[in-house]
C-alpha cells in the first residue's frame, strides 16, 4: 500500500489517537509543572520541576514504587505461565464441557473488579468462608497485616487477571496448523518438544504483546488494592496509581499527582522497552 | 438541584466558595417551614462567616453498644473511661468463651483511624489547630490520645478486633462475636430488631467511654445538610422548597426509625430509639464536628496518612503525630493557610 493510501485510511483512528492520549497527555505534563488545588484550578502557578523534584525526595513514592515493580515481577510471570498452561489444558478438551469451562473460568475476568475484589476480600474477613477454615485448620484468627494483605493483592491479581491469557493463547492454539504437530509426531518427537519447537514459537508474538499489556495493566493497578486496603498506610501496600490518587485527590496537589503520572508513563516505557524491541526486530524479520 | 453533604464537606466545598448562601431563603420561610425545629449547633455546623450553606437534615453521634448478659455474668460495670474499657476486655477475652473479639473502635482504614483520634482528642481536651491554624494535634493531649488508642487497639481489641469494619462490629455485636463497641449511633438501630439481631434483650447502649474520669466522651456528633451548588441555574427558591418538603414533620417523624433526624420534634415520636438516650447523652457530654477551618481537611488527610503506621511499632505516638504535624504545615503553606 502507497503510504499517502495508508495515511488517509489511518486518519481517522490517528486523529483520535492524538484526541484522546497525547492531548491529555500534554495537559498532563502542562499541569505537572504547576501548583494546582482544587481551590486554584483555574489560576494555576508555575513551579517548574519542583512537583518532580518533591516526588523523586518522598520516601512515600519509592516505597510505592517497590511495591508496583513487586506486583509486576511476581504476578505476571505467573499470570502468563498459568494462563499458558490452562489454555494448553483446554484445548485438550474437545467435548461440549470446553465452553462451560471457559465461561467459568472467565468469570473473574468478567465480574466487575471493584465487585469482584470485595467478594475476594470479604471471603478473609471475620465471617468469611476462608478466614472460617483458617480458624479450623489453625485454631487462630486469619488476620491482615502488612505481608497478608500484600500477598492477598498479588493472589487477587493473578486470580482475577489470569483469564485474559488464557483466552488470547486459547484463541491462538485455535489457529495451529495441526499438520506440524502431527509431522513432529510422526517424527518422533515427544509432547513436551512439540510444545518447545513448535507451539511456543507459533505463540511467540501472543506472548510479548500479552506481556506488555499485563505489565502495563499491573502497573496501573488501582481498584483492586484501593478496596484490599481502603488506603490504609498500616499494610504498606501502596503502589503507584494509589500514591497518585492519594496526593491527587486527598493532598489536592493535583500538580503533583500529575507530575507522578508522567512519571509513571515514563517508567512503564522504560519497562516496556525490550518487548518493543524484541516486536520490532520480528517486524524487521519478517518484512 | 440539591446535594447532601456530610460537615467535613462543608469545610471543603464551603470555604472555596462552591455552596451557595441561603441566609435570605431560610429568614424568609423560618415560620412556614418552622426552621426554629433544627437546634442551632446544626445551623452552626454549616454556616461560614455568617453566611448559611445548607439545610440540616440528619444527625449522627457515637455511642457504646454491650451485652448486658455478659456483663452481668462477670460483674463488670459499663465502662465510664477507656481504662474501663480495657478492663472490661480483658476480663470478657480470658473468661468468655463465646466471643472472638471483646472489643472495638474502628480502626480498619486510614479515615478510620483519623476520625477515632478525632473523637479520643476530644476525651483528653486537645483539638485539631491553633486559632492561627498551626497544628495542635501534636501536642502532649493528642500523644496521650493516640497512646490510649493504640492501648485500646493493642489490649482490648487484639489483632482481629484491628480488622474489624464498621459493618463487621454491627454484626459482631448482633451475632454474639463480640462483647462491646463503641460505634456509630445509626448502627444501633437494628441491635434490638430480631431479624437482624440474635441478642435483642441483651445488647445494651451507653454513652461513649471518655479519656479520663469525668471527662469528654470520646465520641463526634454530625450532622448532614442539603446544600445547593453555587453554579446552580435553575430556581433557587423553588430548589429551597422542594428541600424543605422533604424536611418536614412527617418524614422526620418516619425517620426517627433509621436515625437521629434533625427536628427537635420528631423526638416525640413513640419510635425513637432505645439508643437515643445515649446518643444524646453523648452530644451533651461534649461529643462535636470537626473544625470549621479550610485547613481541616489537611489535617485530616496529613493524620490519615501516618495515625495507622503506629502499629507498625517503628514510631512513638509522638513522632508520628510529629510527621504528621508536619506533612500538615507544609500543604497549609503551601495552600497559604500559614
């Protein structure tokens, strides 16, 4: 396709691109170099990179940050690997039942998080059906302290976000060739080598792109640990989009809150930045 | 278009000039709508610099829910001050079996924290700020305060007890998990209803326990308000109307089921509450609101944000209210308050 073809039939979804990301995304940065309340929204008063330079000194925000790069190298990894794993266990299934288990085990996936995390929660607390079997099994109260609750968030996270792989690589298994596998079969070749050479390989680009939108997502992870802790500094649990939220919407710096946003951008870009290129290259390649 | 809000709102939306004054519709209709009902501490609550900001509609204090039964059952008498408290809890955790917690004030959340040490400040005559809206918190009344709680927290209420949400302390107490509570007088009103409550004779209420012997209870008294947004268009005086209708005798006097209402009247109601003496018990003794000051809502933000790491057994109770006081000065200056 000519690229002035090209340019044309991607006006449209580019010109709303621009509308709703980098037009706010200036507001953003514009903001971030502001003090700005909601008393003053409309008189705003220039502060250069002191929001910045205020966040990057608050031990608050690098004991946030801690707790979001926790989230990402914990529970994406392993939202991958059993997401993987269940769609491989899935396809596996060829009777009326695949369809029932998948709606099932989308459930989480569906109910609303907000919804979804208080009835995860409410399961620990006094009267629920887990703190209920701890208290049998043990013989003492299940309580939530600062490493429970943590754990509790990440347990959530892969509970609730572990669906969404597992649909995509579900949905690429669909699209194998059975010829290769058959071929490898007749070859010889063990289940596990056909899974190596053959079925990872062809999932490669599903992996990296649910890579990165897991890492972005667990990055921003909101909800779910607003509700775990009702911001309750005691559990230590804070990750970055609650730092903003906290400074943003209670301290009413909304400079700042912005000037951490920004920073989060950034530091979600830099994450992302070897699954870009590894993307990138296998473009090249394959051009 | 009207709004309810609660008084720390008053504060927050009052003072940045978002709430319309309507001192000239409530002269105006005064008589008509007997205004004169509502007791003046409620206009007070949402009047700044004279200027009226909204209508009273409900109320809300603190009070002491306990059962009798237990109570009775190892001689102990309802406690006065928190050192009875903890007395109390200590004698229910090592000699009754039926419960899991003896005890709790709120303190599962950040906001939680912040508001009991409102209410325990209170007991031991300290105050949020200085009349020049320095901060006051930090002084020795809101160590004291803050000590006590985490005395409370630590010997009455015991880890469980520290998770224990509003709704949780409600139903604990009506499902027999826990002995006592200081909460939320609007959580009282289904203790003695049997589709709620499995204790409906023995669950009890008294005024909230106060700091010390013969002091304030360590309790707050609120008050919510329909308020009209000052960007309003439409008819202000019909807005007004339309609140009042809503206001009046008849639907108050319906309301005394569910709550404290705001008319003075609907007390007469033969629905009032067992818990109403208690709770107004408390008002009397001293329970209040926050301060109205545009820096409240700081100081409440900078207290929520280090009150609950004193579990974490890293600070003194000085040197998080400290922190705290300090985290307060710098958005106040910020803000220009200082």
């Amino acid at each position: 396709m000519k690229r002035k073809l090209f340019f044309k039939f991607s006006a449209p979804s580019n010109l709303t691109m621009i509308t709703l990301m980098l037009i706010p995304l200036g507001v953003a940065v514009f903001l971030s170099l502001h003090f700005v309340t909601f008393v003053n929204i409309n008189t705003p008063k220039f502060v250069g990179l002191s929001n910045y330079a205020a966040i990057l000194t608050d031990p608050q925000f690098w004991q946030a940050f801690r707790f979001s790069m926790v989230i990402l190298i914990i529970a994406v990894p392993i939202q991958i690997v059993l997401g993987f794993c269940m769609a491989l266990l899935l396809d596996q299934i060829r009777s009326i039942f695949r369809g029932v288990i998948l709606a099932l085990i989308l459930l989480p996936f569906v109910v609303v998080p907000v919804v979804g995390t208080l009835m995860f929660k409410q399961l620990f607390e006094v009267g629920g059906l887990v703190a209920y079997w701890y208290r049998a099994v043990f013989n003492q109260p299940f309580l939530f302290t600062p490493t429970s609750v943590r754990v509790l968030i990440i347990i959530h996270l892969i509970w609730y976000v572990t669906p969404y792989p597992l649909v995509v690589f579900f949905a690429g298994l669909q699209g194998l060739p059975e010829s290769q596998l058959e071929a490898a079969e007749v070859d010889g070749a063990s289940r596990w080598q056909q899974l190596v050479h053959i079925v990872i390989p062809f999932l490669r680009p599903l992996l990296l792109m649910t890579s990165m939108i897991l890492i972005m997502d667990m990055y921003r992870m909101f909800d779910s640990i607003m509700v775990m802790t009702e911001q309750n500094p005691m559990y230590q649990a804070e990750n970055l989009m609650m730092y903003s939220y906290r400074v943003g919407m209670m301290v009413q710096r909304l400079g700042r809150a912005n000037a951490t946003a920004i920073l989060t951008v950034l530091g979600v870009m830099v994450v992302l930045i070897p699954f870009l290129r590894i993307t990138y290259k296998n473009q090249m390649r394959n051009e | 278009m009207k709004s309810l809000r609660t008084t720390p709102q008053v504060s927050e939306w009052g003072f940045p000039g978002w709430l319309m004054p309507i001192n000239d519709l409530v002269e105006k209709y005064w008589d008509e709508y007997d205004l004169g009902d509502i007791p003046q501490t409620a206009w007070d609550a949402v009047t700044i610099n004279g200027e009226i900001l909204g209508v009273p509609v409900v109320g809300n204090s603190f009070l002491m829910i306990y059962r009798a039964d237990l109570f009775e059952k190892h001689g102990i008498k309802v406690p006065e001050t928190y050192e009875e408290v903890i007395a109390a809890a200590k004698k229910l955790k090592a000699g009754e079996s039926s419960i899991d917690v003896p005890f709790t004030i709120n303190l599962h959340a950040a906001w939680a924290w912040e508001m009991e040490f409102f209410q325990m400040l209170g007991a031991f005559d300290g105050k949020f700020l200085n009349d020049d809206y320095t901060p006051a918190f930090n002084g020795p009344e809101g160590v004291k305060a803050l000590e006590m709680m985490v005395k409370v927290a630590k010997e009455a209420m015991g880890p469980e007890g520290l998770s224990y949400s509003i709704d949780d302390t409600e139903i604990g107490l009506q499902t027999g998990r826990l002995a006592f509570a200081n909460t939320w007088a609007s959580r009282a009103v289904k203790m003695n209803d049997p589709e709620y409550s499995d204790f409906v004779d023995e669950l009890k209420f008294a005024p909230a326990p106060a700091g010390y012997p013969g002091g304030k209870v360590a309790a707050s008294a609120w008050n919510d308000f329909y308020c009209i947004p000052k960007n309003i268009d439409g008819d202000r005086e019909l807005i007004f109307q339309v609140m009042m209708e809503a206001l009046d005798l008849e639907s108050q006097t319906k309301a005394v089921e569910y709550g404290i209402p705001t008319r003075m009247k609907s007390m007469e109601s033969d629905m009032v509450g067992a818990y109403m003496p208690a709770a107004m018990e408390g008002i009397a003794r001293g329970a209040g609101a926050y301060p109205l000051t545009p820096a409240t809502p700081l100081v409440r933000t900078a207290l929520q944000e280090y009150l609950p790491t004193i579990m974490n057994g890293t600070m003194s109770a000085q040197e998080v209210l400290d922190k705290a006081a300090a985290s307060y000065t710098a958005e106040a200056k910020a803000n220009g308050y200082l």
